[in-house]
C-alpha cells in the first residue's frame, strides 16, 4: 500500500509538471508556419493546402499586368487622379523612364516581379512536400508535381517578359543562394523545359488529379484537362521562341478547338475577402476617377461593326479626365466585359491558341490554313472574311491586329510583347499622351544589391 501511494504521488507530480496549465506551449509564427513543418511527410490535407495557396498565388500577377502592361501597350489608361504615378511614370511622360529603383514602387515591380516568384516558391515546396509525404501514391506524387510546374512555368514567363534582354534567375531552390541571372532565350528554353517535365509527370499521374481546384479549372481538373492546359501554355511560349512547328505541335494536344466557344479555357476566381474581387471590374458609368479606360487609338483603330468593340467597351454618361504633366487624358469608353466584381478571368483561352494557330501558319508559309485560322476569328467578330493580300507579312499584319481586339486588355499585356517581338514598338502611338514606349524593365535595386554584396 506504501508502494503504491508513493507511485501515485510520482504520477500526480510528474502530471502536474507536464501538464502545467500556466506553461504555453512555444509555437514559431504559428500564421507562417515554416517549411519543414510540410515537407516532412505532409498529410493530404496540408498538400491540399499547399495546392491551393498555389492557385492563389496563381493570381497574384494580375491585377498590376493588367494595369501597367496594358498601359504600356496603350490597350487602356489606369486613370489614377489620387497618385499621378500611374500616369506619369507608366506612361514615361516627361522622358521617365523606369530604373532600378523603379520596382520601389511596388504598384509595378511587385505583379511584374515579386508575385511571380512567390507563386514559383510556392510550388516549389508544393512539389517536395508531395514527394515527401507518406500519404500519397507514387502516381499522386507525380500529378501534384505536373500541375506545379505547369504553373510554375507561366509564372516564369511573367519575369522574363518584364525584364526580357536583362534576364532573370530560373534557380531560386536556395532563397540565399539563388543561381546566376540567364538571357531571355535562355529563360524561354528553360520554361519550356519545366513545362515538358511537367507533362511527363502528368503521363505518369494516372487519369483523376487527387486534389480539389477551385472553379476556375471545371474542365481542367483532371489529368488530361491539365496535359492540355500545359500544353497551351507551351504554344504560347514557342511563339516567343519562334518556333513555330513546335507551336502547331503543342496546340494539337492542347484544349484549341476550332468550332468552340472562343472563350473557352481556365481562369482565375474571384469573390469577397478575404478573397481579392476581380480587378478590371467597375460599375458602369461611375462617378469616380480612378479606373481604366479604353486607349483612344483603340477605339479609333477599330473595324467599323466589330463586335467585339459592342461587347468589350462601354461608352460613358460622362468622360473621366485626369489632368497630367504633360497633357490631359480623358477616358471617353470603358470595360464592360466583367458582369460583377466576382466574375472569373480567363487566363489563357481558345481564341488566343487559334490566333496562335493562324500566326505559326502564316510564319511556315502554309498560307491557307492562316486565312482559314484567322476567318474564325473576324467571323465571329462580325467583320467578314479576310479578303487581303495573302503574303507573310500582310497576313503577320492581320494576326496582330486580330490579337489586338480579340486579346485586349486580358491579364498579360499582349500587345506591348507582341510590338516588342516583331520590332513594332514605335508603331504604338502615344500622341494621346505624350509619353514614352518602354522595351523593358531593369533588374530591381535589391537583385543588383544581391550580387554586389551578398555574392549572388
């Protein structure tokens, strides 16, 4: 009886000492929680986690290309009368031009830079913690490890757009000992390479993707939806390689259907905080004078009967004017492709792979698949078939106008790239605003820093 009262004491104590409600248990940033704490054998539910904090991260470039590259490109004006930032510097009035302390202004830098490898990071560790994990499948590992670098590899893209000559870094495993910056080719060869790794992985992932996507990807949340989603995304760079076999090969095992809905592809959602609302949405007709506008030269240069003009641009009760250094803008149209602020936003679709489809045609001299890609297209704008002269270059004049209109103001600034890629630059007019026509962006201060200091 001793015996035991004294091992029931010892207990009661040892229970006290263990158990010491006074004692909190020391948690590092529980909001932040570090990478370990997933990459060592994650459960299912921390990769779904992971998989969606991707898709979010997925998104996080939109709002600032919309704004700043499709300024660039005079597809619109963010008129902004609070902080006259948005038109002086991004429309380089004045002779501004961007240096490397530019990305100090984080409304520019931060989408065009920052965004993009947060969402590279994330699927960074999405990949080790799915093949760390006990709780998956060898084919599971494989299908989370093909949809991460599909992303990943679009989110490269963003970066080497922005910078283009100046290059960036496509090794960033190691945040402290990032690889070396490599040229614009060099980073284009790359994505394309991370994008046929990642499709290998999904010809190894079996045919259900095990993990919940949100609404954006119906259609694509399956194996063979994200094979074709991947493959679209590598159409879309082998035209920045010109490579243009390669680009017709790629849409072949893409989601490019020439009798569907142009619209067709995924997209990003959007809803209420403490998710973020669509970002091109404004009330129509507003009384406010902060908000983007349809280009003038947009609007002057249009076919007369597009209907893309009826569906896209909504002319105003009353015109916003922001008056700037250089000169006044004044807003007479603008965007009504977005019924509410929730509304989704494609980010790749159909009507851009069949434009694809006609430039990589007109390139080969195939001359009669070309027209025939380019008529679906003015046949559903209402404009009739094409009836010019049928030379490369005519029919490369098309396609660009074509994607003027048919891609206006979608969240990637096609029309500055593409000016940039045919040589075009000085064919965007600014007489509207008195600015200047930026080639590209530099390396921001702290990545200049990184490599001066810190031996990067």
């Amino acid at each position: 009886m001793k015996k035991f009262t004294i091992l029931f004491a010892t207990g009661v104590i040892a229970a006290m000492f263990s158990c010491n409600p006074l004692k909190v248990k020391e948690l590092t940033d529980p909001n932040n929680p570090s990478e370990a704490s997933v990459t060592n054998n994650a459960s299912r539910r921390q990769i779904q986690f992971l998989v969606t904090g991707l898709e979010q991260r997925h998104k996080g470039y939109v709002t600032n290309i919309c704004q700043a590259w499709n300024t660039f490109g005079r597809e619109i004006w963010y008129l902004n009368a609070s902080d006259p930032r948005f038109q002086t510097d991004w429309l380089g009035q004045a002779g501004r031009l961007p240096d490397a302390a530019y990305f100090g202004f984080g409304a520019t830098g931060g989408g065009s830079y920052a965004a993009p490898y947060q969402a590279i990071k994330q699927g960074l560790v999405l990949i080790d913690a799915a093949n760390n994990s006990g709780s998956l499948s060898a084919q599971e590992k494989r299908a989370v490890a093909g949809f991460a670098k599909t992303i990943m590899a679009y989110q490269y893209l963003i970066p080497a757009n922005w910078l283009y000559e100046n290059g960036i870094r496509t090794d960033i495993s190691d945040p402290l000992k990032p690889g070396p910056v490599r040229s614009y080719t060099a980073a284009l060869g790359f994505i394309d390479s991370l994008l046929t790794a990642g499709y290998e992985d999904l010809n190894n992932a079996g045919s259900v993707f095990p993990f919940t996507l949100t609404a954006g990807f119906n259609g694509f949340n399956n194996i063979d939806g994200l094979k074709r989603l991947n493959k679209a995304i590598t159409a879309r760079v082998a035209i920045y390689r010109k490579d243009w076999q390669g680009a017709l090969n790629a849409l072949n095992l893409s989601f490019m259907n020439l009798t569907g809905s142009l619209n067709a592809g995924p997209a990003h959602t959007f809803g209420a905080p403490p998710d973020g609302f669509n970002p091109m949405f404004y009330v129509l007709d507003a009384n406010i004078n902060t908000i983007i506008v349809v280009h003038p030269s947009v609007l002057a240069d249009a076919t007369p009967g597009d209907a893309r003009v009826a569906a896209k641009f909504h002319q105003r009760a009353t015109p916003v004017t922001v008056t700037t250094d250089a000169t006044p803008l004044v807003g007479t149209h603008q965007d009504k492709r977005w019924a509410t602020n929730t509304a989704p936003m494609p980010f790749i679709k159909n009507e851009e792979l069949i434009l694809i489809k006609a430039e990589a045609h007109a390139q080969l001299n195939q001359t009669t698949d070309a027209v025939n890609a380019i008529n679906i297209i003015r046949t559903a704008a209402n404009i009739g078939n094409y009836a010019g002269a049928t030379t490369q270059a005519a029919l490369i004049n098309e396609i660009l106008y074509q994607r003027r209109y048919s891609l206006w103001a979608e969240p990637w600034g096609h029309r500055w790239i593409d000016a940039r890629r045919y040589d075009r630059l000085n064919t965007i007019p600014t007489s509207f605003d008195l600015g200047t026509i930026f080639r590209q962006f530099p390396r921001p201060q702290a990545e200049i820093n990184w490599d001066l200091y810190a031996g990067g």
